[in-house]
C-alpha cells in the first residue's frame, strides 16, 4: 500500500449560473515532502468549514484503483490525479477493507479513518457535469475521510501502514451502503450509530432511522 499522489489545493471562485462559487475542490499533485497537520496538508485550504473539513475531516483519501472504472463512465474526461478533491490518492487501500477507526500511518504522520465522503454540488462543478454526483454516490466509490491523530509529513510514493485494526468496527463500504439503503435493519443502523470513531454527524443520521435517542441521553 502507498501513495501515488499527495494533492493540494486553494480557495478560488469560479461562475456557476451566473453566480461565483467558492471552492477548493480543484487540487493538484505536490513534489517532496509536505506537512500535514490536525487541520490539513500544507499548501491545503478548504473553502467553506461548515461542510468541509475540521479536525474528523483534515484529510480526503481516493483509492487510485477507481480511476479506472471513471476513465470508462466517462470516456474522453480528463481524470489527472486529485481530479475528486482528494488530497491523498491511494494504491491498494479500498473502502472494502478500511473500517471506520482503522489507524494508518504515512511517512511520519498517522491518521484515523472516520467517515466515508458525501460529495456535495461542487463536485458536478469540477467535472461540469450536472449528474456528476448522482454517478459518484450511485459507483459506491466513496473514499474517505481521516483525522490526523499524530502530525508529520509525508510525500507520495511514501508506504501505507496500518498501525491499529478497529475491532468490531464496520467497513467504509458497509457504512456507505446502510446509508444509501433505506431498508437498513435496526440492528446494523444502531450498530454504526454506536462506532466511536465515526463521525458524529453520520452518527446521527443512523441514530435517527434507528429511533435511538440522542447520544448520552
């Protein structure tokens, strides 16, 4: 498991409609060693925090091996590296076997996975495509988020690691699937409502289609 590209990108307004919207979905590929910190990669600014970003969401993974399956969805596209907003692009770490809390260490830094990504309009923005996020959540190939759980820095071509396995945890694809399916049991919705490591907004979301209380009452 590695790295193929550590990509990083700033603020710009861009004209949608008429109207200009701010965003950093475009990232490009980084040389040499970058800083990653409980916020983000150096040389990395997201535009709006309410949606993005935070110390659950610091940093965006995207397995390389989905590049394929986008080159045929949509053929002629131009699909360089960072192309979904990601900051690190993977090889050999897929949402089938990533589970919310695993521990991954890169270079000098380690990471927490805690959520699956849910792509908001910019992302049909990036691509110019209106159904671009219609496409992306319907694919299953969602990536991940990770918090930064010790600082340092990390280049690409640098090794994945995993340093701690979550035990009793739930798979970034399983936890993607409950959230598209509405038939989701009882059981498994309180059951990722209960992960520590998930994100609490996720969380929330499985506590209310299970008709759990509020966490801590």
């Amino acid at each position: 498991m590695r790295v193929i590209s550590l990509n990083t990108g700033r603020p710009r307004e861009v004209e949608v409609n008429g109207q200009l919207v701010r965003t950093s979905i475009w990232k490009y590929p980084r040389d040499g060693r970058l800083r990653v910190t409980t916020i983000n990669v150096d040389g990395d600014e997201q535009s709006d925090l309410t949606v993005h970003g935070g110390a659950l969401k610091a940093v965006y993974c995207y397995p390389s091996e989905h590049y394929a399956h986008w080159r045929e969805e949509l053929p002629g596209a131009d699909l360089p590296w960072g192309v979904f907003g990601e900051n690190i692009t993977t090889e050999g770490l897929l949402e089938t076997s990533v589970s919310i809390g695993d521990r991954l260490q890169i270079g000098s830094a380690e990471f927490m996975v805690t959520q699956p990504r849910q792509p908001c309009f910019k992302l049909g923005i990036r691509f110019g495509r209106d159904d671009m996020v219609k496409r992306f959540l319907a694919s299953g190939r969602s990536g991940f988020y990770v918090s930064v759980t010790r600082e340092g820095e990390l280049a690409g071509g640098d090794r994945i690691v995993f340093t701690e396995r979550a035990g009793d945890s739930m798979t970034v694809s399983a936890i993607v699937g409950l959230r598209a399916d509405d038939r989701g049991r009882d059981e498994e919705l309180r059951r990722a409502s209960a992960l520590p490591a998930l994100s609490p907004g996720w969380q929330d979301h499985f506590r209310k289609r299970a008709g759990v209380g509020a966490k801590g009452s």
